[in-house]
C-alpha cells in the first residue's frame, strides 16, 4: 500500500455515522465471554459466532472495518468464502490484532507491558496477503495507588510507536490504543491527569519514530469516573473532560478518533459518543472502536443456538445504528425504542 492508499484506507475508517466493531478477542477472552452464555469455546463455536456477526445484514452502513484475531483472519464464512473477503464485499475493512497480549512489566509491581514486536514485520507482510487493510495494537494503563508509573507510561508508548512504525512501513494502518482502564475507585479528575500524561508521551513516541499522523487512527478509552467511584460523572460532563482531554493531546493531522467502551454499558458507551458529537467543532472524526459494548446484546441473544441467529443479528445490527447516528451526531437515548430490537 502506497501512502495514499494509507491515507485513504485511515479515512474511510473513521467516516462520520460509521465506526470499527472490535471482534479480535484472543482464544482467552472469547473464552470468557462464552462462558457467560455457557458455550463452548471450541474453534467452531468461535467461527460460527464470527460468522453469525459478519453475515448480519446491512451491516456495512454503519460499520466501516472489523478488527479480526489471527485465527478469525484464517477462517471461512459458512459458504467457504473467506471472513476477510466477506468483510471486503460488503464494503466493510478487514483489519487484525497484532500484538501478542499483555504481560508483567518488570520492576513495576501492578502494571502491564503489551508484546509481539518481535517477527511483527514478518507477520505483518503476512496478513496484508490475507487481506488485511490495517491493524490494531492495545496498551493498558492501570491506575491505582502510586500507579502509572512513568516507566509504565513511556515503555507502552514506545512499543505503540514502534508498532506503529512497522506497521505503516508495511502498508497496514495502525489503530493506536492506549487504554486506561476504568477499574478502581478513582475520580474522573485522576482519569483526566492520567489519560493526558499517558496522550501525550504516545504522540512523542509516534514523534520519534517517524510515525505518519495521517496514515493511523486513535483508540483512546474516555475520560470517566473509576467503576468503583462513588461519585460517577454525567453523561455531559464525560464528553466535556474527554473533548478537552484530546484537543489538549492529540494534533489535528490524526483523521480520526474511535474510542473503546472498556466495560461501559451498552447505552452509556452510545450516549458518550453522540454528547461529544453534539458538542462537535473538533479536527477529527469522533466515532467508535467497541467490542464489548457492540457485541453484549448479540452474544446474550445467541447463546450458541443456531435458531437465535437471527435474533442476535438483529441486536448486533441496532447496536451499531444507535453508534452510527451517534458518531453523525444524532443519536438520542429515545431512539433505543424506536428502532427497538427483536433481541
Ligand atoms: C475485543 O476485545 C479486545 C480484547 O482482546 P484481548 O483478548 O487481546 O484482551 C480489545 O482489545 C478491544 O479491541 C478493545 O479493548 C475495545 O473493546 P471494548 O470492549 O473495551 O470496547
């Protein structure tokens, strides 16, 4: 890929009313999740479950790339066509999860590492055969008493730059994620410092390495109150914090912001988005990056029954509408039951 087709490829990922469906849960993490429902997690019941989410009908308004796990970039879609050539066909990016999950960081009691640069060149040159358009590597910060460290801050933001690096070079648009988790009992206010400290050394990071603002989009959690919190913000006050988070943070030449939803609820992940859409006047396309918060209401629906498949689709199909007319700008919570779900 060219830098063009790069540039191309990091704006039609952030089109406005269209977003990313994160469904790159390692082996671990869907795991769990279908422990939830009580299924299997056998590599069928994971291709059947990619499978029922990528078949879904007029998914392509509103979703505009899918970020798959190795195996899933492997896999077939039930009539043998390829999930990656299935996403394409539908007008929808296929992209992968390159790094190789998270790890101790030495000296740093608490605190994660994220690995995989090791081969990522290789690897890379690999999935771009497989039909990957672009790439996502996840950094986690963790807050608690004395934690981040700067050690913590600066080493993750190394490895995002230098993935994001490789990556660009290798012609797949790097999805930069620096996720500071909401876990803990922490106020809004330390989530506002620490997501500022940790924004700003990952753009020096992708500064020093040479990285092409243009050619990558930011995955960056909001600025909310610790789950534990007694004290959680409103929905107005998120947007406000997490808009005035990035604009002092992220330099205009970025196309586009899609956020995670780190364990938010369904709604709320929606209804952030479409306050900080209203509020609008950024240089950036705002929309979302969800796994969770796109895909909880169709993984309840299907609970590993073929006959639920419609059903789940359906709920998959509203969640991503709802984040749609949210990333445009026009979501209202009213709209929930307007459109309503079979699920
Ligand atoms: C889909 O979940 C991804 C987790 O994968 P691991 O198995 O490697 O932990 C995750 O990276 C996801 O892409 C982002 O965290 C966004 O997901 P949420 O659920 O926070 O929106």
């Amino acid at each position: 890929m060219n830098t063009n087709e790069l540039a191309n490829v990091a704006r039609a990922m952030v089109a406005s009313g269209r977003g990313i469906l994160a469904a790159d849960e390692s082996t671990g993490t869907i795991e769990k999740r279908f422990k939830g429902i009580s299924v299997e997690c056998t590599e069928e019941n994971r291709r059947a479950y990619r499978d029922l989410l990528f078949t879904t009908k007029g998914l392509g308004e509103f979703i505009s790339g899918v970020i798959l796990y190795d195996e899933t970039l492997r896999q077939k879609s039930a009539d043998g066509t390829p999930f990656a050539a299935l996403l394409a066909k539908n007008n929808i990016l296929p992209g992968i999860k390159v790094d190789a999950g998270t790890k101790d960081l030495a000296f740093c009691p608490g605190e994660k590492i994220t690995e995989g640069l090791d081969g990522l060149a290789k690897r890379c040159a690999e999935y771009v055969k497989l039909g990957a358009k672009f790439a996502k590597w996840r950094a986690v910060i963790t807050i608690g008493e004395g934690i981040p460290s700067m050690a913590c801050i600066t080493a993750n933001a190394h490895a995002l730059a230098r993935y994001a690096a490789i990556c660009q070079a290798g012609g797949l648009v790097p999805i930069v994620e620096p996720e500071v988790l909401m876990d803990g009992d922490h106020t809004i206010d330390r989530c506002e410092e620490v997501t500022e400290r940790t924004l700003r050394a990952t753009f020096a990071a992708l500064a020093g390495q040479r990285v092409a603002l243009e050619h990558m989009v930011l995955k960056p959690s909001m600025v909310i109150s610790g789950k534990d919190c007694a004290k959680q913000a409103g929905v107005q006050e998120v947007a406000v914090r997490t808009l005035q988070t990035l604009k002092r943070t992220v330099p205009a030449a970025v196309p586009g912001i899609a956020f995670l939803s780190g364990g938010q609820s369904d709604e709320l992940a929606t209804a952030h988005l479409g306050a900080m859409n209203k509020i609008g006047g950024t240089p950036w396309v705002l929309t979302f990056s969800y796994g969770r918060a796109l895909q909880h209401a169709s993984l309840s629906a299907w609970k590993g029954s073929a006959a639920n498949v419609a059903k789940a689709q359906s709920a998959l199909h509203h969640r991503a509408r709802m984040n749609g007319l949210a990333s445009a700008g026009q979501y209202r919570p009213e709209l929930e039951k307007e459109f309503g779900t079979a699920a």
